[in-house]
C-alpha cells in the first residue's frame, strides 16, 4: 500500500464532505471546493475521518495523489494557503487598487493583475504581497503568474521573489583586470 495513501485524513469541526459515488464535495468557512476522484479510487467517511482506498495494488501512485488532493481540500477549506512574495529594486513597488493588484516593476507601463474568484490579495506595504485563498493549486498559480512578471536577476537581486526563497547572486564582470 502507498504509505501517504494510507493514512486517515481527519475532518475539523465546522468542514463538510459530501461523497457521491466519485465526487467529493469539502465545503468549510473559507469555501467549498470539488474534486472528481480517480475511478480506481474509493472514498469514505467514517467518525469525522476521511479513508482513502484502491482496488488493486498497481494503483500506489494514484492512491497517494489522491489522498493528498483531499487532504489539501480539508486543509484549505479550513485554514486556508498562503503564499508571501516579496518585490526588490528601486522604484518597483505594488499597490492594491480595488480588486486589482497594480506593479510598477520598471517597465514603461504599470502590471495590473485582476483579483480571481477564490483568491484574495493583501498588499502589506509597497514591497510585500499576500496570496490567500482555499485552492492550494489556485494559490500556487496566481503567485506565479504575480512573480513571472518580473522574475529575480542573479546579479543585483532585483525582481519579485518568494519570501523563502534564496537567490543565488552572480558576481559579474571583473572589468578590464589584465595582467
């Protein structure tokens, strides 16, 4: 059996899970969320714990997916994902302008990046952004659609990057040492 497959998925109070046949319906105080599970795949619940199962053993890999699918569903429902995005250069800085997250990253015209359903942005300050929503995969996407904009260059650090993320910096030319 897959080891991750395995393990029981613990429902919170306050979370819902409709099961009906190969839907799966997780619904909680940040939202609700659905997923179609994989046909190979069985889902129950059982005192407020989810057991994810499979009918043959040549299913390991998709046992494991699917439970933690679910897992992050009740987690996101919950509690939420969240991920932090810092901007560094000069000038570069965002804003919040209604649902729109507005960027001056030194291009000649401002990035605008509306709002989606199920995600929320938060602009702490001009230099730190906030992605919060229920979809770990929503969350994910949106953040790096945001950092794509202007990735981080190696030699002057310069771009928008996640809070834990380390860039590896260049050195860069000597300039004209000869010998």
């Amino acid at each position: 059996m897959s080891r991750i497959g395995r393990m029981p998925i613990p429902v919170p109070a306050g979370v819902e899970v409709k099961i009906d046949g190969a839907h799966v319906a997780v619904k909680g105080k940040l939202g609700e969320l659905t997923h179609t599970v994989n046909h190979a795949i069985t889902v129950k619940l059982e005192d407020g714990v989810l057991h994810v199962t499979r009918a043959k053993d040549d299913d390991a890999a998709i046992h494991g997916l699917e439970r933690s699918l679910l897992a992050n569903m009740v987690h996101g429902v919950s509690t939420g994902f969240e991920k932090k995005l810092e901007i560094n250069g000069v000038g570069y800085r965002a804003s919040k302008d209604g649902k729109n997250l507005v960027m001056n990253l030194g291009f000649s015209h401002q990035v605008i990046m509306p709002e989606i359903p199920g995600i929320t942005i938060e602009v702490r300050d001009q230099t730190h952004i906030t992605i919060k929503g229920p979809d770990k995969q929503a969350v994910g996407q949106f953040a790096a659609e945001v950092r794509e904009k202007r990735p981080p260059e190696p030699y002057q650090g310069k771009g928008i990057k996640y809070a834990d993320e380390t860039i590896l910096r260049k050195e860069g030319k000597t300039g004209g040492k000869k010998k």
